[in-house]
C-alpha cells in the first residue's frame, strides 16, 4: 500500500532536487522514503557542499521530514561497498522505486535506477486506494509500514467482535507486525458496546496469546472500549486503521471471513487522519465507554 523509494544520498545534494524528491513523500501520499543505510541523513549531509546557512535549511528540513515520510530501512548495509552496490544487493522487493546520483543500466536483480535529473510526475505515480480480498494477510499488509513505524495504534470498527475468529486473527496479524519493529506497545480497539463480550474478554484474551504464543508480549498492551454512540453528535460509522504516522480506512472493516470478499482500502489524508488520531488516540471524543477491557502483557 506505502511504496518505498530508496534515493542515494549523492543525488540530493543539490537544494532543488532535495525538495523536489521530498515534497513527492510522506505518509499521506503513500511514499516513504527507507533510511537506507541507518545514517541516511548523515551521509547526505556529509556530502553537501553548501555554506553553513544552506546547510541548515538541510538540517532543519530533515528534522521534519524524519517524522512524517522517511522509514527505517532494516536490511543490511555494507560499508565497504558503495550505496549502489548496496542497494542491488538488497534484492528487487526490498524497493519500489530507486534514485539515484547518475544514470545506471538496469541490473540483474530487477532493480531499475532512476537519475534524479530525469524523475518526472509520473514516476511517482501511487495508488492511494486498492482493491483486494479480504484474507487476514491482505488486510494486514497494506497496514504493514504504519504498523512498523508507529509508537501506538488503534482499530476502529463498530462491528469487531472479539469473539470472532475472524476479526481476531485480523487483530492477531496487526500486532504481530507491529511487534516485529518493536516500537508498538500500545493497539486500542473500538467497538459498539453492542459487541461486547460477557466474559469480559476472558476467552478473547487466551485466544489472542494462544495465537501470538511464539511471539514475546513483554511491555505490550491492548485496550478495548465498547461505545455507545447514540448520544453523541460524533459518527461512529466508518472503519480505521490509525497510527502515530497516519492511517487507513477499511471500507468493510477487519473480519477475515471463511469466503473471502474484495474490499477497498484507502490512505486517509493528512487533516483528516490528525482529526481522526486526536479522537481515538488523543481520546477527545465525546463517545460514552460503556466498557472497556485492558490487557497488559
């Protein structure tokens, strides 16, 4: 859902360029650019040759950027080969699109490299909405790069029932991505009291940990909150996937049914997801919580 561009340090040494390949990034438009290798920021600034005022206007803009289009690239970097070799080496998924200093045939591994003077419009061409079956690894995998890059999380859906294998194997997948990162420690659930289980979510819970029992939940939390919305002006109608770094919406929600359905999935943008992530995340909504479960690993 998020595509990656990964782009030689080099080839943004110019401020026009800079911008230029930036301003294309963030995670409301569905492009991150991957930290490639960790001190990508560093690298490139090592490699400027401006004055100490423009330099700044680096410095600063990197500071923003950080937070709200650039991603951590985990792979392997060697430093005794040079970011080209490096970039080759990590194989033809590890990258959606690649930038580069100068022009450079294409390479075995699949990977086409891209010259910064020759990127247009078009090269940068995303979906920010797709089509899909509705298997619990589809749902999840449009999420997988918000999930990584997020302190905390929430799903927002009326209907989730935590007594369905269905949403909660969906549930499951979310956290399991989230933790392969490890920078996740809070996901928030909302759902109409309508859906909240008797058991207090006894059997929810040993359901939840027999399904992540390889995985460690040290730290980790979940807090449901079942609402009653009827005596709110709020809509409490459409379903999110929200993060720190922004979110998704599900237009049928998160159950993986046994007969498996198309569904759209669409980037929420950038006013609409800070609005959304104060409500839930911030919780300035005026919902009543009729109910609300905490496990705490």
């Amino acid at each position: 859902m998020i595509k990656k561009f990964a782009v030689q340090p080099s080839a943004l040494t110019r401020w026009e360029d800079f911008r230029y390949v930036m301003e294309k990034l963030s995670f409301a438009q569905g492009r991150v650019l991957v930290r490639f290798p960790k001190s990508w920021s560093r690298i490139l600034l090592d490699s400027l040759n401006v004055g100490d005022i423009e330099r700044m206007r680096f410095v600063e803009r990197l500071k923003k950027y950080k937070e709200d289009r650039m991603v951590s690239s985990r792979m392997p970097y060697d430093n005794s080969l040079d970011w080209i070799s490096n970039a080759e080496r990590s194989g033809p998924s590890a990258f959606d699109r690649v930038i580069v200093q100068e022009e450079k045939p294409n390479t075995a591994n699949g990977l086409a490299f891209a010259p910064v003077g020759e990127i247009d419009e078009d090269f940068f061409e995303t979906a920010r909405e797709i089509r899909c079956m509705n298997s619990v690894e589809n749902l999840a995998q449009a999420a997988m790069v918000f999930l990584h890059e997020s302190s905390d999380a929430a799903v927002v859906d009326p209907y989730f029932r935590t007594v369905s294998p269905g949403c909660l194997s969906v549930l499951c997948r979310f956290v399991d991505l989230a933790l392969d990162a490890g920078k996740c420690k809070t996901f928030h659930v909302y759902a109409k009291s309508d859906y909240c289980a008797r058991d207090g979510g006894a059997s929810a819970r040993y359901n939840f940990e027999k399904q992540l029992g390889r995985r460690s939940l040290s730290g980790f939390r979940v807090l449901f909150y079942f609402v009653d919305d009827t005596s709110s002006h709020q809509s409490f109608h459409a379903r999110y996937l929200l993060t720190s770094k922004g979110g998704l919406r599900y237009d049928k929600g998160f159950e993986a049914p046994r007969e498996a359905q198309l569904v759209d999935i669409s980037i929420i943008d950038r006013d609409l997801h800070s609005e959304l992530y104060s409500l839930y995340l911030d919780r300035t909504h005026e919902f009543r919580i009729v109910d609300s479960w905490e496990w705490r690993f």
